[in-house]
C-alpha cells in the first residue's frame, strides 16, 4: 500500500472519529482552518484545470469535504451548547468579522445562505444534471466518429482506445458530478437547520441553565452561532463555487484565467464602445466622474492594445505567407519522407464520383460499412483486419475503384451512381431495364437499374444492392482471399496474447521452447490461405503443442492443425450432414505417395508432368459433372497426400476444396460421385 493510501484513509477515519470524539478547543480551531484551507485549494485547482477530467477526483472530493464539514458543524454545535465557546477562530469570526453586531451578522449569514442554496448550489446541480444527459446522449456519436477515424487511417489503434477510455470517463465524471451535486444542496439545507437549532437551543440553554440574562443569552449565542456559520458557509461556498466552475467547464487548451482575459478582451472594437459609453455616462450624468472617468479609459487603453496586437500578429502572417522560407527548410529534412515510406496494408482507391459514398455529410455510409466489415472478418475467419486506408484517385475513372493489398493492385470494380445492382439468383419472373454488367465479387452476371425500378425488381425476384454494399462486397471477398498475406507477425502476438489470458499453461509451453511466432504465423498463413478460420487459435496452438515436438515441417504441422479443427471444417463443408464428393483413385493415391520427395527446405512432391497434365484433366472432369450436380466440389484424400494434392489442383482450380478424412467428422455422411483417376 502506497503512502499516500494510508494517509487518504487516515484522514476518512479521523473525520468519523471526529462526529462521535470530543476533541479540544485548540485542535478544533486547527480543523476549522484547514477546512478553510482545503475549500481555498480545491477552487484555486478549478480555476486551473483545462478540461473537467484533469480534475476527475473532485465527485469523491466533494463528497470528503462535505463530510468534513457535518462533523465540524457537529462538533462546533456541541462545543457552542455544552461550554457557551467554541475557540478562538469562531470567536473571531462573530467579533471581528461580523462586528461584533449579532444582528449584522445574522442577516450576512442568511444572504450568503441565499446565495450559496438558491443560485449557485440550484444552478450547478442543475448544470450537472444536464452534462450527464448530454454526455450519454452524444457517447454513440462519439464511438462512430473515433471508428470514422480509426478505418480512415487518421488515428491508430492506440489512439482509438484512448479516446473511448477518455468518452466513458466523461460519462463517469459527469454521472458522479449529478450525483455529488445533491450533497452540496443538502449540506446548504443542513446548514440552515443547524443554525436555527444552535439559536433556540444556545438562548435557551444560556438563560435556564448557565444563569445569563435574556439579552446576554441571546447576545453570545446569535455571535457564536453565526460565527459558526460562517466559518462552516464560507468553506461551502467555495466548493459550490469550484462545483459550478468544473460542470460548466469546457475543454480547452488553456486555464479559466486565460481563457477569460483572451476572450473577454478579444474585440476591440467591443471595449471602445464600452469605453466610449461609461466616459459620456460619468460626464453627462449626476453619477460620480472619478470612478466612470477612469475605468472608461482603462477599457478604451485595452481595445487600443488588443487592436495595436492583432495588427502585429496580420503582419507576421502576411510575411510568413511571403517567405515561406521555414516551411522549405522543413521539407528538406529526411524525417518528412518517412512517413512516404509506409505501405498501407489494405488500401480502397476511388474516383471522384464515388466520393459522395465515402462522406458522412453527404449521406455516405462506406465509413460505418469499413467497421462492419472488419467486424465480420473477426468472427468468420478470426483475423485482426488492419486498418483500410480510404483515398480518392484522379487518376481513376469518376465512378472506378480500386482495392490494394501491400500497394499492389489486387481488383477493381466500377460503380454506376444513383443506380442499384440487380442479381438474378437463378429464376426471376420476367427481365427488367438496365445496364448490363458483372458483379465484382463472384462475377455474377447482373444489370445496374435506376432506383425507381428498385421495388420492380424486388418483386420479379432480383437482388437488389445498392453501390456502397457492391464496394464492401467485393473489398470483404478481396480481404478474405488474401488473409493469408495480411497476417502479421504483430498481429500473431497479439492474437498469442490474448489467448494467453485465458490459457497461460497452453502459450508458456509452446512458445518459445517448441516454436517461434514466426512459424506460428506461417501455420496460420497456410490455413487462412485456404479459407480455414484461425478464430479457434486454442485448438491451433494444442496441435501445435503436441506435434512441435515431433516435426519442424510447418506444412506437417499445418495439417495436424487442420485435423485438430475437424468439427469446424465439417460444420462448415457440410453443414446439411451429408454431401457428394470427389475422391482420389487408390492407385493415383499410392503413386502420390511414393513421388514425395524432401530436401532442406522440405517435403515435395516430385512428379512427371505429362502424369500431372493427365491428372488435373481427370480432376477437372469429375468437378465438372459434381458441380453440374449442384454439389460444392469437395475432393477428399488420405491424409498424407491431401497437402501435395492440394498444391497441384492449384495450378488448374485454385479454388478447389481439399479435405482428408481426417477433418472430416464420423457422423458426415460421404458420398464419392466420382473418382480421379491417372
């Protein structure tokens, strides 16, 4: 425990201690002060503060404070009743700041009161109350505009999670300045209350049992009374005045006290007028001259200031805009071509016309669609999307875009503006007007409508997009089939990382004893270039953590990862339980096996070409006839040959599922509807 714990929590139990412990004169006249003292700091710290949360202790503060306060008034109360003192500082507070004139005292105690309960205590509870409901009211707007940012590429990750963190502490701060706020009140009624009983009690007390006259026991008890309460009132009028100053603060680069001399005096056209008006209202009117005469020409002397200011800051602009010689020099420096040293991960280029998509004020949803899209690759394929960086091209057609990968073009796509996609998902009930084109994504023949033909398509059995879900659709494709080169090395330690949390044993075992994060993000690049989800990373990191030991071939290690991820690849290949497939000819399978050949970089498969031409044209027959069946063309193999088998079919149908039995659960139900054969 730190220090300054210990004394915090000394200070809440001596505060208790005080309520219910008699404490001397002398000591009570040391609390007195410092509450003085205390409420003095916490105002001078409001006036200085640039944004409420600088000072976000204060809810808790307020509520110490307003503590400390009862258990004086408590003890003060007891001190005033019991012995007819209550030390020196109340004393001189009802002699020398009251004049010894109980009456005088009497009515500036019950203004202050009026003061502190009816204006500044009502307006900052009031204020305060409605800071905490604008606050909440804007949180959403708020997280939309820091995601804005966040896939515009103009904060990073770590910036994003700041300013949420700093949203939701506004929205703690000003919920707990609502609730604190009713304390301040209910201090300004207890203060009230406490002073009419110490007056009818103190009289009453004085005059049946310490043998004083009616006047004296009114007298001493009114002065000590209202000393009391103004010892105890001022203290409070400071916070309720710290209060209103740090609800009603907004944020700034600067403290109170500047911004009020910088703005108040920002005109000078302002301040001659003011000063013009409160001269002529000295000199033509009965009013004193003195006083009007000379604040009049203080006003006028600082409008001639702040004009003589900004002429000089005008000056200085027009020569820097003149010699720019600074800003030259600035750009000779190596540090500014850094930054045009940076590839973006993942870029979305596109022309002029498609502008109005990306610009909220225009309408533009391609911005909320950016964070949909990186949350949809989070939950299908477990991937940490980089940032998609958004930029318009000239150099592009008005209605062209254009998806980049690492600066590499990867696909692009044109958008007819104003107009709607219409797909024909195979069976439509008529054709519909429009311009005939290709969807980008799956190249799907489709038309591009007008929007008053929208509903008309609908009806006759169309899909029907509109251009911002045609762009997200195709950038989420392009994002998903090149996962693969997305994944990081930082993007694995971060995904290692968090999957730590929840299974420390499982990482500290196999990293870095069995594997580095650099072979782990091969394995996962290997799945993730197969469309295999590497969300389960548990199951990832157990097979690799059993067979680590065995092998360092990450292709071996990738299919023992596969095989770990079973139930995932059935659920996925086969989601109706049952499926027709193409499987491998015992012979060709036997023949695979024995062309596996290895060297230092690893394991290969050595084969004649001419046998591999006659074994991709009999694959590429047998897909045909299972798709012509309406079947997803999955080719199942034995496990030691579904890797090599896989990188041939490549060369012919890059698209093509390869499983071995291994992933496949024991409940499918595996038809072969054909077979490759050599």
């Amino acid at each position: 425990m730190r220090f300054s714990d210990i004394i915090v929590a000394i200070l809440v139990v001596t505060i208790i201690l005080l309520i219910i412990v008699p404490v001397p004169l002398g000591m009570l006249d040391f609390f007195l002060a410092l509450n003085i003292s205390l409420s003095l700091t916490i105002l001078m710290l409001s006036m200085f503060v640039k944004e409420p949360l600088e000072f976000s202790v204060f809810p808790s503060i307020l509520l110490v404070t307003t503590l400390f306060r009862l258990a004086l008034n408590i003890r003060t109360t007891m001190s005033i009743l019991s012995t007819g003192g209550a030390g020196e500082v109340i004393a001189s507070f009802g002699s020398f700041v009251i004049g010894g004139n109980a009456i005088v005292g009497f009515i500036i105690f019950v203004i202050i009161m009026i003061i502190q309960f009816l204006v500044i205590t009502k307006g900052s509870e009031r204020v305060s109350e409605v800071a905490a409901r604008f606050t909440l009211d804007a949180m959403p707007g708020k997280q939309m505009a820091i995601d804005a940012d966040l896939n515009s590429g103009l904060i990073t990750e770590a910036d994003a999670k700041i300013r949420r963190r700093k949203i939701q502490r506004e929205a703690d701060f000003y919920g707990a300045m609502d609730g604190a706020s009713k304390f301040v009140k209910g201090d300004a009624i207890a203060g009230i209350l406490i002073t009419m009983i110490n007056i009818i009690a103190g009289f009453i007390l004085g005059a049946m049992t310490m043998g004083l006259t009616i006047q004296e026991a009114l007298s001493r008890f009114t002065l000590l009374t209202v000393g009391d309460g103004l010892v105890s009132q001022l203290p409070a009028l400071m916070i309720s005045v710290a209060t209103g100053i740090v609800v009603t603060r907004a944020a700034s680069d600067s403290n109170l006290g500047t911004d009020v001399i910088s703005q108040l005096f920002a005109q000078s056209k302002v301040l001659y007028i003011v000063g013009i008006t409160v001269i002529l209202l000295g000199a033509a009117t009965p009013l004193p001259n003195f006083p009007f005469m000379v604040i009049g020409t203080a006003v006028l002397f600082a409008g001639y200031t702040v004009q003589s200011r900004k002429k000089k800051e005008e000056i200085e602009t027009e020569r820097e805009e003149i010699e720019p010689e600074a800003g030259k020099d600035d750009m000779r420096r190596p540090e500014n071509i850094m930054p045009l040293l940076q590839v973006d991960p993942i870029e979305l280029e596109f022309g002029y016309g498609i502008i109005p998509l990306a610009d909220p004020n225009q309408g533009g949803d391609l911005f909320d669609r950016l964070v949909m899209i990186r949350r949809q690759i989070a939950l299908e394929l477990g991937l940490i999307v980089p940032i998609i960086r958004l930029r318009d091209n000239i150099q592009l057609d008005a209605n062209q875009y254009l998806i980049k990968i690492k600066g590499n073009d990867m696909a692009k796509g044109t958008i007819v503006f104003d107009h709607y996609l219409a797909m024909s998902p195979g069976s439509v009930e008529g054709e519909i007007e429009g311009i005939d084109t290709v969807e980008p994504a799956f190249g799907l023949p489709a038309k591009w409508i007008r929007a008053d033909l929208r509903e008309k398509a609908e009806l006759l059995g169309y899909t029907v997009v509109d251009p911002s879900s045609v762009i997200s659709t195709h950038l989420t494709e392009v994002i998903k089939k090149y996962s693969f080169e997305l994944l990081s090395r930082e993007d694995v330690k971060q995904l290692v990382e968090n999957t730590k949390e929840s299974n420390p044993t499982l990482v500290e075992e196999l990293i870095p004893g069995l594997m580095a994060l650099g072979d782990i993000q091969k394995v996962l690049s290997n799945l993730l270039s197969e469309g295999v989800s590497i969300r389960n990373l548990v199951s990832i990191l157990e097979a690799l953590a059993d067979h680590a030991r065995s092998t360092r071939d990450i292709n071996i290690l990738t299919e023992y990862s596969r095989q770990k991820l079973s139930k995932q690849l059935s659920k996925a290949y086969f989601p109706f339980g049952q499926a027709k497939v193409v499987t491998l000819d015992q012979t060709l399978e036997n023949m695979l096996m024995e062309a596996i050949d290895q060297n230092e970089n690893g394991t290969y498969l050595s084969i004649d070409p001419i046998k591999q031409q006659g074994i991709l044209a009999s694959l590429a027959s047998e897909v045909r006839k299972l798709m012509q069946m309406g079947e997803l063309p999955i080719v199942v193999t034995a496990p030691i040959v579904r890797l090599y088998f896989k990188k041939m079919a490549a060369q012919a149908i890059p698209d093509l599922i390869v499983l071995s039995y291994n992933e496949i659960e024991s409940d499918i139900d595996i038809q072969s509807a054909g077979m490759v054969s050599i």
